[in-house]
C-alpha cells in the first residue's frame, strides 16, 4: 500500500481541478497543464481536497496511486508558484544571450555559436552573459531543458569549464605533475 498516494492534496484558491476519463486538467493563474492517469487508479475532487483512489488493490495500482499523486502535487504547485532552474557558465569567452524570446544564443568555446530553440511554455531569462534562468509551470519540462542546455558542454574535471547548475559541485582533478 501507498503511503504517500493515500494522503489529499488541498487545492488553493484560485486553481481548478477537473478530471474527465484518464485525463486530469489543472489551471491556475500561472498556466494549464493536462496529463493522462494510469486506469488503475481513479481521482476524486470533493471540495477544495483532492485523493487519489485504487479500486482493485495490487502492486501496480499501489506504485501508480503514488506516482499520480505526486505528478498532481506537482501540476498544483506549477500552476500556482512555477519551477525554475537556474544555471551558470564558467569559462573565458564562455557566455549566452538571447536572440529573441524563444531562441538561446551561447558562446561555449566552439567554432560556432550553440543555438537552442527554446520550448512553449518554458521561460529563459540570461542575466549579466553567465547566468541563465530556466521557468516555467511544467516540472519534467524545466529540467529537460535546463539538461539540455547544461549538455551542450558539461562541466570538464580540470579547469570546471562549462555550463552547471548553480551551487552544483563539480570534483576537479589534479592535473599532470612534472618532476
């Protein structure tokens, strides 16, 4: 049995829980996410409290009663404050700028410039050329593209050029010794 699928989850004020079929719809102020529920488990919304329910109790429909509550969790918290991820360049010459909204321009150390389209939904703000800022309300979409965008060049074990999240700690490696 699921410990963490049996507790509600309470619904603030100003966000909209509706559940049709296999798809749960969640909007707030912030933005409105979809996503399909397993058939093994059902959603019940009764006044500003919603709880996922199993009606035939096995292994399967145990683990999908928490994964579903922990994916509404995290549809309610998106909609009403967002996710956010933020990022650091560290490297000579290494820097980022947005071409327009949707496009991210960096500058990682290549012959030519790193060029990623950024998603709907998601929010990419750079300030001072080496801190980037990855928003938006769907969590599993924010750390995509902040993998993404830290993938076009991980951090490297000697100097730790590259791109990283911040306060992440990167264990930098002795270089060669002469002697």
């Amino acid at each position: 049995m699921s410990r963490v699928g049996k507790r509600p989850i309470s619904i603030p004020s100003g966000i909209k829980v509706t559940v049709s079929g296999n798809v749960m719809n969640v909007e707030g102020a912030k933005a409105k996410l979809i996503k399909n529920i397993p058939p093994e488990v059902e959603i019940v919304v009764v006044d500003s409290l919603v709880s996922v329910n199993v009606p035939k109790e096995s292994k399967t429909s145990s683990a999908m009663q928490g994964l579903t509550r922990s994916l509404l969790a995290g549809m309610i918290e998106g909609v009403k404050d967002g996710f956010k991820k933020n990022l650091e360049i560290v490297g000579v010459g290494y820097r980022a700028k947005l071409n327009n909204p949707r496009q991210l321009e960096m500058a990682l150390g290549f012959s030519h410039p790193v060029i990623y389209d950024i998603p709907q939904g998601i929010n990419v703000t750079v300030t001072d050329t080496t801190k980037i800022c990855v928003e938006g309300a769907d969590k599993q979409v924010v750390g995509e593209v902040a993998a993404t965008i830290r993938r076009f060049k991980k951090p490297e074990p000697y100097k730790g050029k590259g791109i990283r999240y911040v306060g992440e700690h990167i264990t930098m490696k002795e270089g060669k010794k002469v002697g």
